[in-house]
C-alpha cells in the first residue's frame, strides 16, 4: 500500500469525520495515515474560496449533512455551537505536539474537543485548560508556541499544500494525486493500491 | 415510499451522474422520480455563490472527481470539451418536452448529448440540429420557445427552488428535506422510505 497523505484542519467537521474513516482504515489494514495540519483558511485565502461555513445557506446546509454522515458512520459528534472555531492556535499546538511526538493523540484529543464536546476554543481560557490537560510539558509548550519557528511552519506546511493544486480539507494526498472530502477515502485507498 | 423531486440543470456533470444513479433506482423500486428542470446558474446568483466551474482550481478537480465516480458508477462519460455550457435554452427546451410529454426522453438525449457525445450546445447550429432529431413538432416547439411564458416558467421555477433553501444542482428534495450532490442519493431514498 502507498502511504495517504491526509491535510487537515482540526476546526473542518469533515475533518472531524475523514478522521473518525481513517482510524478504521488504519485498524483494517494496519497501515498509518501520515496526518498534515494545515490552516484551512490559509488554503481558502490562497485558492481564492469562500469557505462553505461562511456562506449561509450552504452553512446551514452542512450542519445537516454532517449529521447525516456522522450517523451513517455511527460515530459520535454534535456540531460546534461556537462555530466557527479559529484554529490557528489549535494547529500550531499540532505542531509542536508532531515535535514532541504526542501528535496522534493530541490531534485526536484535539478533534474531540471541537467535534464531540463542542468545546468553545475561541475562549482563551477553554484552549488553556485543553493545552493543560494534553501536554506532558507545559512550560517547554509555552516556550515553542511563542516562538516564530512555529508560526512560520504553519504557514509553510500550508502553503506547501496549495502548491499541489489542493483548495480545502480533508483531501487525500496519493501517489501524486488527491482526492478531496471525507466521502473520497474510498477513491483514496483505490490509489493507495495500484 | 414518498416522491423524490430531482432539481436539475443538464449543464451540471453532477447532475449527469445523479440522473445515471437516478435510473437504477427507478428500476430497482419501480418508482419514478420526479425531474424539477431549472437554471443552476441562477440559483447560484440567488444564493451569492461562485459556480465551482467557474473556480480555476476547483473546475480541475471537478473533471477528475466526476471521472471517478463515471468509473465506480460504471457509466459512459467524458466531460465536456466545451464546458462551461451555457444551458438556458436547453433548459426552456426542456420545458416545453415538459408540456408536450416527450419530457423523460429529451431529458435523457440532453444529458447524454452533453456528457457522453461531448457536443458543443453552445454552437447555435449544434443546439438546432438537437432539438431538430428530438423534437416531434418543431414547428409548435419553435413557437413555444419564442415565447415569453416559458423563459417566465423557467425563472419561477429557479426561484421557487431558491425558496427551498436550495443553492445548487443536484438536488434531491423529499419529505421537506434536500440533500445536495448525486453522492447523497443514499440520504434521500433512506427519507423516503420514512
């Protein structure tokens, strides 16, 4: 099997529900999916898109349809009643936890907290007490997430991203193609097998 | 089971696919869907939102995506070499099939003439020589297309649309609720059958 690629922003509910299809795809095949953080209004500025959550009626569409597919998955979910989340800080603690290699349960913990508790982390305090919680070192987290390095990362890994044609999140990122939305992992894993 | 209505624009490759979808399952359930013509371009003028044909990055994706599920549906395409076509006559044309009972069929030739033949219904000449092999009286059709209650039918219609909370092709709405793209086909039998 290729490795899949998969662009995320933790503040996308598709994302929330790519992720969900992943774990079991990784269970299934005992392969790892290798996870990128982006900064999907970073991809929108830079393609020129609205994004849908900002377009009202397609917002209001998306609430349900979400629901629909979180059912038809069984997993769990609610919509965030703060949305729109602003993840930028969220998507740079990613990065720092991919440094510290807690990256996969600190994303994990991370798309819960917005997709199923609906936690609020526009709230600065919310997003404190969840960084309290999830990282082993605070003080050296503290230290990392002042720094520019990071915030440049970001902003590379992003850009990087729109360098290969991609618009949104989720999209698969295969053997030199890519496949957008969580309802395309099975277009993904086709690729990931030739 | 309750009626499924199948909103539409034969300019839309989605809605190709959907119809291709559309007609296995009418054949499985013996049940018919019920064809709502109307103009996508106006809706996404309602709605304020760019057609993502007409979105560089996203108008290169759609060709692919729509080739991967032409494959998975194992259905004849190719996407149009013309594309964007510009369908409004198209569309009052299929009104007037509409009125005169020759609807189920100009609708199939209409979409397979645009997303299997590849023809170029913007050439005027192109869209006669159409309309002249699909239209029983051309001579009654040309009077009705000149007329200005069908280009009205036609907005009314869009707009009525519109007012559904509808902002794109294909749409299938049942039992008060819409699912948008041919992919959620599987959402809306399942209202149906509510």
């Amino acid at each position: 099997m290729k490795k899949i690629d998969f662009y995320f922003d933790v503040g996308s509910p598709y994302s929330y529900l790519a992720h969900t299809q992943i774990k079991k795809y990784e269970k299934e095949y005992s392969e790892k999916v290798n996870y990128m953080p982006v900064l999907v209004g970073g991809l929108h500025k830079l393609s020129g898109i609205t994004a849908p959550g900002l377009i009202p009626l397609k917002a209001k569409y998306l609430i349900k349809d979400c629901k629909l597919w979180a059912d038809k998955y069984k997993v769990k979910y609610q919509f965030n009643r703060y949305f729109p989340i602003r993840t930028v800080n969220l998507m740079r603690a990613c990065l720092i936890a991919k440094q510290e290699n807690y990256f996969e349960k600190f994303v994990d913990k991370a798309f819960y907290a917005v997709w199923v508790d609906s936690l609020n982390m526009n709230d600065e305090q919310v997003f404190l007490k969840f960084l309290k919680n999830e990282t082993p070192d605070p003080e050296l987290f503290s230290i990392k997430f002042n720094d520019d390095i990071i915030k440049k990362e970001l902003i590379k890994r992003t850009n990087d991203c729109f360098e290969k044609g991609i618009f949104g999140v989720p999209t698969f990122f295969v053997n030199g193609k890519f496949f957008w939305g969580q309802d395309r992992l099975e277009f993904a894993l086709n690729e990931a097998k030739k």
